[in-house]
C-alpha cells in the first residue's frame, strides 16, 4: 500500500512545480505593474513639490514688487515726509543723461530742444528712497538680477548689478516703449497683482530674463510709474530646476502658457525640440503623466501646471529606468525559486519512495505489533498519564523508539510540573508589570498636563500676534473712516496719510519679525559668511550708532580694543541686526539724558561685547524670559514703549547660528547689561592686544 502511494506522490510534485512557476510569473506581472502605478504616484507627487518650490520662488519674486509698489506709492504720495533732493545728471549725448552711483543710476531722455518736466525730476529724485529696499531685495533673492522704477515720462532708476546697467543707459529710445512697461499696463488702479512678462533678450548683459512688473498709481488714479523686477533664465534654472533635477538621464524644463519653450536643463536641450507643446499642455490638465518618443527611446513624460504664472512644469526620464530594477529582480526571483523549487521536490520525491520502501518492508516484518503498543501508550498519554513506562521487547528495531517514548514520557512529567511554577512566576510577573502600567499611567497623566500649559502658551501667544496686529490696524482704519468720511480737513490729510503708513509699516515690520524669526528658529536661513578683524567687524556693527540722531541725545561710550591678527567669520547682515536689537532695546528702555556703555573684551575662545545702559532694568525673576518671544517685562510700566517683544528672540537665534551666545545681567545701579558671546577662529586665539581706544559717541 505505501508503495502505491510513490506514483501519486511523484505525480503531484510535478504539478506543484508546474503551479507554483505559472503563479509565480502571474505575481511578477501583477507587482511590476503595481510598481510601475507606486512610481507614477512618486514622480507625480515628486513633481508636485517642486511647482510648489517654483511658485514659491516666483511669489517671493511678486511678494518683492508689490512691496516696492506700496513703498513708492507711500513715497510719492507722501508730501513733505520724503524730501526731494536736485539729481547729478551727466550728459550721454543723443538728449540722453544720467547719474551713475555705480550699483545703481538714473537716466533720463529729452528731445535736444526740450526741457525735462519738473514732475519727473521730483519722482525720480524720490525714488532713490526705495534703494535700500532694492539693495535688500537683491542681497536676500538670488533669483532677482535687477529692480527699478520707470516714470511714465521716460525716466529711469535701475538698480542691480555693475555688469547691467551699461547697456540700458546707452539704449537708445525710452524704456516706456518696451514690452515689460506696456505689459504692467494691463492692471488697473483697483488691482493688487503683478504681471509676468515672456522671456525676452534684455536690453542689458543679462542674457534672456522675464520680468514682474506692477503700475504705480496715486489717490486720483494717475499713473506715476512702474516698479519691476529681471529674473534671469539662466538663474533660474540653476537655482529652482538645477537644485530639485540633478539626475543624469533625465531633465526638467518650462513651458509657457503660449507653448513657448522657456528653459530646459542642458541635458535635455538636444531632444526637447522633439516634444509637440500641444500633447504636454492636454497631458499636464489631464492625468498629468504619459509616455513619448524622444530620439528613439520610450520616456517617461510628467506635467504639471505652475499656479503662480500659469507655466507648465515637465519632467522626463527613461522608461526602462522606471521599472528595470523591479523586472530584474522579478525574473531572477522567479528563475531562483523555480529552480530551488524543482531541486526540493526531486529530492523529497526519492526520499519518500525510499522512505516508503522501508516503512512497507519494516511494517511487513516486525513492527506492527509494537507501533500498536506504542499507539495505545500514545492515547492514554492523551488522557492525562504522563509518566508511562512500556517494557522492552527483543525486537532491537523498536528498542529506541521505546526507550524514546520512555524519556520522553518522564520529560514531559518534569515539564508539567515546571509548567505550574513558571504559572506562578507569570502571575507574579503580571502583578509587577500592573504596578508598572499605573507609573506609566501617572507620568502619562503628566505629560497632558504639560501639553495642556503648552497649548496655553500657544493660545497666549496667538493672542500677542493679534493684538500687536491689530491694534496698529484699528487706528489705521480709524484715519482712513476719518479721510473717507470727509471729518478731516483737506490741508491735514497729508498728516493723517503719514500716521497711516507708520500703522501700516508697525504691522510689515511685526510680520517681517515674524517671518525672520521663524526662518531662524527652524535654521532656512543661510549665513554668508566673511572673515575678518574683530576691530573691523564692530566698527562695522557700529558704525550706524554713532549718529546722535539715532541715539536720541544719549551718549554712547565705546571701548573697543585694537587687536592684530584678530580673524572672526560671521554674517554682517545678521549679526549687525542682533547687535542693533540689543542697542534699540538700550535706548528704548533708559533714561533720555544717560549713557550706552559698549565694551569688548577677549576671552580664550571668544569675544565679548557687554551693553550696558542705566535705564528701569529688569526684575531678577524676567532675566530667564526676556529673550521669549513677545515677552515683556511689566506690560503695565512699559506700555509707553513701542516694540512687539521678538527683537532679542531674534538675536538671540542669531547668535546660536554663529555658535555664539546672548545673556543679560543686572548692575548694581538701575540698568541691566546683555552679553554677546561671539566664537573666534580655532587657530587664531593667542592674539596680541594693544591698549585700548574709548570712543564717544
């Protein structure tokens, strides 16, 4: 009868291999594509992200034009608040002149004959108020190469970089006829928004640009300018596609609303001409990925729309490259197991034959009566009796088996008997580990009680954001209801106007903290970094102090010591404006007739600056929470002064990204000193000091 079963057993090995081939290359179709719809879904979501880095770089682009919009029109509209000055013009020859300041210059264009308007020389003599904002915009936006002020006359001022602006002053026509100052017309003196110009060869060095444009219009409506913005092509490309796309193989590129090609990586220019613009616009507002044929390859083709300018976003990668590894290992798993498979079965088909063999020929013998024995010590083992013992037979084949059965009859007893004792240890283990959970119950109840008084903290510091927002915005509001209403005479709403964009100025200034303190908090702002002399860098962070003006009639009383060789590697930028929060909060908070004591000193890794003032001081139990965000100390004996409590948070995140460090310290007169704590250069601590030179300022 065992013998019998060989043929079937044999039989059904072979139909096992059989099926478990054909499911396995059944699996392997079904997962490639699996895998193939998983990759769709990454490089789509892939894709997504970096529209979202685009538009962002764009935004800031726009967020940059309508700042200087709102600033010339508060400029130009703001009377006697912005002083005019007379312009240095230096005739280009052609009715051409211009005044040249290097980075920045204006030009001006005249029939021979003519004279220029007085209202041009007056504009463009205060648009000069929106360089620093210009100087800040290029320093922080690597994407932006340019940014000026046209007036409608044909005037100019350019700001941007010394390699640009040659060309445009040596033009010829005025730059009102170009197509960016035409295109920012389209927008009325209702519309708050920004126009986005097709790439163009620019009038100046900087290659292929387009530009954000938006019109400058006054109470009345009238047209007083254009402020604009240049992105290079080139620039962009580096600095949005170049970082997000770096692969090899595959390339990104932008295509406009008008299905022009606006930029492509360089490792795709040669066969991007190959794509027809109308399959990619219908394939972006479709499903947003499909296949096409380039150069004789199939590609991986993915879309998508770029909200800010209405631009298309491709991506392009090999197809084989989206699945070679996932159908490699396919089909190697499917050959190995296969394989493997075949080799298990042949062998557990001898062993069974044999094993069969065997069991018939021993079964036929001798062993029969045995097993049977052995079968009814196993049933009553079933009911409980472990500890049986079965006597020898003279069979010497069923020898160890009996003796097998025997062992193990008597481990099973000891294990039994150790099975209620490690029951015991389990219920004591069980109680240990219920005293445990309460603990953890407890530190749990804890922790909510932490989460609670931090989501108080939230709540109370949402609330510092709204009043400090709305407070400047209420009054505002009040002048402006005051204008409309016709209650405020005609001769002083020049002055009203002036209270409004201080409002309007105390909210961008709140907001621009805001915006910079998170930037530093979550560490998404680079540092650029110089070296130089410690002398050399605090006369730079100082230098603007030593206006009385800022001081307010307080006497400043430097003590900076001459030290050679003194190499310290900081942000200027940054650090002045930690170093300028700390004074402004000096000046703030003491008296207007004492003096603002600087003194710096060495240490053996660092150099320390120590501000002191003799003002109204702070309570030892603030000390801890002055550099808190919106913190401030006694809102019912400060409420006079003015500030939203984030200066010295962002001074203090300042000095943690220079590896330095920020304290405060009570004197023993009215007053308090802050420390700034800044690390030197590693090998140029043992420096030589001279003695020191006192400046009063």
């Amino acid at each position: 009868m065992l013998l019998s079963a060989v043929g079937p057993l044999l039989l059904i090995g072979w139909l096992t291999n059989e099926s478990t081939r054909s499911h396995f290359d059944t699996y392997a179709k079904m997962q490639t594509g699996l895998v193939e719809r998983d990759y769709v879904t990454i490089y789509q979501s892939y894709l997504q992200e970096q529209i979202y880095a685009i538009d962002a770089e764009m935004r800031k682009v726009e967020h940059a034009v309508t700042t200087a919009r709102s600033q010339a029109e508060a400029i130009l509209n703001g009377g006697a608040l912005y002083p005019g000055r007379p312009l240095a013009l230096t005739s280009l020859g052609n009715g051409a002149y211009v005044e040249d300041h290097g980075r920045w210059a204006i030009k001006l264009t005249k029939e021979p004959s003519s004279a220029f308007p007085r209202s041009m020389l007056r504009d463009l003599a205060l648009s000069t108020y929106l360089n620093p904002f210009f100087a800040g915009e290029l320093d922080r936006n690597p994407n932006i190469i340019a940014m000026y002020y046209m007036h409608p006359l044909g005037g100019t001022l350019y700001y941007g970089s010394q390699s640009g602006y040659g060309r445009l002053f040596n033009g010829e026509g005025p730059i009102t006829g170009y197509a960016f100052y035409q295109d920012a017309l389209q927008i009325s003196s209702s519309e708050d928004r920004v126009v986005w110009t097709k790439p163009y060869w620019d009038i100046t060095p900087n290659g292929r640009v387009f530009t954000a444009t938006a019109p400058i219009y006054d109470s009345s409506g009238t047209l007083r300018g254009v402020v604009a913005a240049d992105v290079t092509v080139d620039d962009f490309v580096a600095h949005v596609l170049g970082a997000h796309f770096k692969s090899s193989d595959a390339f990104a590129f932008l295509l406009g609303a008008d299905y022009q090609m606006m930029a492509v990586q360089r490792q795709g220019a040669a066969v991007i001409g190959q794509l027809d613009p109308e399959e990619f616009i219908a394939l972006a507002e479709g499903n947003g990925y499909g296949q096409a044929m380039l150069n004789g390859q199939t590609k991986m083709l993915f879309a998508k729309k770029v909200p800010a300018t209405g631009w298309y976003l491709g991506y392009v990668l090999p197809k084989e490259r989206l699945l070679a590894g996932v159908t490699r290992s396919s089909s190697e798993l499917t050959a190995s197991t296969s394989k493997h498979l075949f080799h298990q079965l042949t062998l557990i088909s001898i062993i069974s034959f044999l094993l069969c063999t065997a069991l018939a020929v021993l079964l036929w013998l001798r062993i029969s009566r045995p097993l049977k024995r052995l079968d009814g010590a196993f049933h009553d083992m079933g009911n409980g009796q472990f500890r049986l013992t079965l006597k020898d037979t003279r069979i010497r084949e069923v020898h160890r088996l009996l003796q097998s059965f025997n062992l193990m009859s008597a481990r099973i007893g000891e294990l039994m008997e150790q099975q209620t004792k490690l029951q015991e240890e389990l219920e004591h283990k069980v109680e240990e580990r219920t005293l445990a959970l309460k603990q953890a119950n407890h530190e749990l109840r804890q922790r909510i009680d932490e989460l609670t008084r931090l989501g108080n903290w939230r709540k109370k510091w949402f609330s510092h954001i709204s009043h400090d927002l709305k407070t400047p915005a209420t009054i505002a509001g009040g002048f402006i209801d005051a204008i409309i209403d016709g209650k405020v005479q005609p001769a002083h709403i020049p002055r009203y106007l002036g209270k409004i964009s201080d409002r309007l100025w105390t909210i961008n200034q709140l907001v621009q903290n805001l915006h910079d303190l998170s930037l530093l908090e979550t560490r998404q702002t680079r540092l650029k970094l110089e070296t130089m002399p410690v002398y050399a860098l605090l006369e730079r962070l100082l230098a603007k102090w030593n206006d009385p003006l800022v001081l307010n009639g307080r006497t400043l009383n430097c003590e900076l010591p001459m030290i050679m060789d003194m190499p310290v590697t900081a942000d200027v930028h940054y650090l002045g404006r930690a170093v300028d929060n700390v004074l402004d909060n000096a000046v703030k908070y003491s008296h207007p007739s004492s003096a603002i004591t600087i003194q710096a000193r060495m240490a053996p890794r660092s150099v320390l600056l120590h501000v002191s003032d003799y003002g109204i001081g702070i309570p030892s139990e603030s000390l801890k929470h002055v550099f808190d965000s919106f913190y401030r100390v006694d809102p019912a004996r400060n409420s006079g002064v003015p500030g939203s409590g984030l200066g010295l948070a962002i001074a203090r995140e300042v000095l943690h990204m220079h590896g330095g460090e920020i304290h405060a310290s009570l004197n023993e007169n009215p007053g308090c000193t802050f420390t700034i704590e800044i690390p030197l250069e590693e090998a140029e601590r043992d420096v030589r000091i001279k003695d020191p030179v006192r400046r009063n300022a």
